[in-house]
C-alpha cells in the first residue's frame, strides 16, 4: 500500500534524486527544502506518510523538527538520512522516537525497507488510537451510576461488595454491571480489566 513521504533536505539535488527515486517505487512524495517549510505545509496528516529529513538544516535542524512534531502529538514517523552522523545525534533521535536513522548514500533496498517498516508502524498507530477513541466514546455513554460500578469492577470488587460501597442492593449492582459489559461491548471481566488498562483508569498496583 502506497504512502506519502515528506523529503526535508536543503540539497536541492538530493531533492530531485530521492524523488525520482520514491516515485519510481510507488510513492508519492513532498519535498521541502527546510524544516520550517514541512511544518507550514503540514496541514493535516490524515494520508499515511513518513517524514524523510535530513539532521543539519538551514534554521530548525531534524532534530528539533522531530521535538517539534512530537510535542504537537504527530504520528509521523520519521527517518533520518544524513551524511552528518554521530553517535550522540543517533542515540537521541533513537530515544526521541525515530524510526530509523540511516546514513547516506544508502542502497534503495535499506530506503524502501526502512520506508516501508514506518508506514506499517504509523498504521499500527493509527488503528490503536482509532481503538481508543472508541472505548472512550463507550465510556463516556455510561451512566454515573454505571461508571462507579465499572471503576470497582475492574478492581476487583464483587457484586456484594459494589452493593455495600454504593449503597444499593445486589440486584441493583447486577443490573448496572449487565450495562456496562453492554455499553462497553465485551464478554468478560478479563476484557473490562483490559479496557481499564489502556485508558490509564488502573495504578499499576493495581494491575
């Protein structure tokens, strides 16, 4: 499956050649000739695409691109591709959350591999944060009374208990718990724990 690969490199020739090069395999490509340039044409990211930049840059070099985007919650994966590699730079990228970090010149077969390997990342991505926006809109359809009854389910708590905390009685509690395993659309209380653990709800203490 095609994507879109944003080029920022301030060599206008590496430009047209990394072009010519991505088309020819597939892609669609942007090139911008400074980080500045990417961020003033990157309007929305609702394509699958990667960021393809260089490390030294005329004004925001790669790496405090890469700052940049991540602070502003991008799912843009990026690789570097630089002929000014060094260790500290890699290792900070790395950490910084960077796809991969190559060296030029670089083989197209390592380009398109390592092209290839962040577009199926950001479309992991795209689909777990997908998944959580709708477990989060299932949450916010429960009652007040029905979120209470979640928050002790997934801590453990049984009916009895739930009853005695909340003030009601068991069947009230039974009622209610039907509910959210509807609303939330799972079978088990394995699942509900699991749901509660990718939206933040549980310490780890209490996992």
């Amino acid at each position: 499956m095609p994507g879109l690969v944003h080029v920022v490199d301030d060599d206008a020739s590496f430009r047209t050649a990394i072009e010519r090069r991505l088309k020819l395999a597939g892609y669609e490509v942007a090139t911008y000739a400074s980080a500045v340039e990417l961020l003033d044409s990157l309007s929305d990211e609702e394509q699958v695409g990667c960021i393809l930049l260089d490390v030294r840059i005329p004004g925001l070099s790669g790496p405090d691109l890469q700052a940049r985007l991540v602070a502003s919650g991008s799912m843009l994966p990026i690789i570097f591709l630089t002929g000014h590699a060094d260790t500290p730079t890699t290792v900070r990228a790395i950490k910084a959350g960077a796809e991969d970090f190559l060296t030029k010149p670089v083989s197209s077969a390592q380009l398109l591999d390592a092209i290839e390997r962040a577009l199926a990342s950001q479309r992991t991505a795209r689909a777990q944060a997908s998944r959580l926006d709708l477990l989060r809109r299932h949450l916010a359809a429960l009652t007040q009374r029905e979120r209470q009854v979640f928050d002790l389910i997934v801590r453990g708590r049984i009916n009895k208990q739930i009853a005695h905390e909340l003030g009601t009685t068991e069947r009230t509690v039974k009622a209610h718990r039907h509910q959210v395993m509807e609303k939330m659309q799972v079978r088990s209380l394995a699942e509900l724990v699991s749901i509660a653990e990718r939206l933040g709800m549980l310490d780890p203490d209490e996992r």
